[in-house]
C-alpha cells in the first residue's frame, strides 16, 4: 500500500496541515471557540508544516523529515499533555489561562476524540505520510547506487590493456 501512496504522500501531508490550519481558524474565528495557550502552542507547531511540505513536495526532497518530523514530535507531545490537562485537570494543576482555560472541551465525540486529539492525529498523520514518502526516496536512493556501484564494479573487474 505505501508503494502506491508514496509519490503523492508529501502532497497528502500538505493538504492534512492545510485542512488543519483552516479548521483551526474556522474553530476560533468561525464557531467563536476561544484558544487557549496550549492550543496555539500546538498551532505554532502545525501551521509551517503546511509551507513546508508543499515547498518539499514541490521539490520532491524527502530530507524534509529533518524538518517535519521534530516540528510534528513538538506538536504532538503538546497534543499528549493538552489532552491529558483536559481530561485530568485535577491530576495536572492550575489551568494555564483564566480567560481560555486548557480543560474546555469545546468538542468532544465518540467518547475520547477532542480538540487536542484531533490535532495529535494530525501531527502523527503527516510524520507516517513523510515517512512513507522517504521510505520510497531511499528505495530510489538505494536503486540508483546500486546501479552506479555495479557499473563501477564492471569498469574496475575489467582488466586494463596496455600496449607493448
């Protein structure tokens, strides 16, 4: 399956940060919800990643996972303890904002799927989706090297011929 997926993973990466950013601003702009600081902290973390996959699906570069995939683990780590601060507020403390509490669940479906699970989802989605586009990169990589290496390997097995 990540065969298939692999040529236009960094494409899908890009629209899953894309559709990310404009359903975080249709939340605060649109439904009035109010960020609190872990949410724009988690917002800092995704909102790049939309320039940056489309720069690097652009450029087909897999290297952008030196990128990515650093920027998706902060946001995801802020993602785990948003979530853990809402459900566990007593566990955890003080909320971080009087006036945009992190312990609002502003969404809440199926029992466990909130705001800050939705934007770990999204983090973890564009890190599997950059790592499937690299996978396909160092096959490419790794084909290509082959075929220099055996062509080395044929010129140098070769015997030279000097003239007497």
């Amino acid at each position: 399956m990540s065969a298939s997926l692999a040529p236009v993973a960094l494409w899908l990466a890009t629209l899953v940060a894309a559709v990310a950013v404009v359903g975080s601003l249709q939340l605060s702009l649109g439904a009035g919800y109010t960020p609190c600081t872990l949410c724009w902290y988690q917002r800092i973390a995704i909102y790049p990643l939309v320039i940056v996959c489309g720069v690097a699906a652009l450029r087909r570069d897999v290297a952008v996972r030196f990128t990515v995939w650093p920027l998706a683990a902060i946001g995801a780590s802020i993602s785990i303890w948003h979530y853990v601060h809402e459900r566990l507020p007593e566990a955890v403390g003080a909320s971080c904002d009087p006036v945009a509490p992190c312990t609002v669940l502003w969404i809440w479906k199926l029992h466990y799927i909130s705001i800050p699970m939705m934007a770990l989802t999204t983090m973890a989605l564009i890190a599997v989706l950059v790592g499937i586009a690299r996978a396909d990169g160092e096959r490419t990589e790794v084909a290509h090297t082959s075929a220099a290496g055996t062509d080395e390997v044929s010129k140098s097995s070769t015997p030279e011929r000097t003239s007497p």
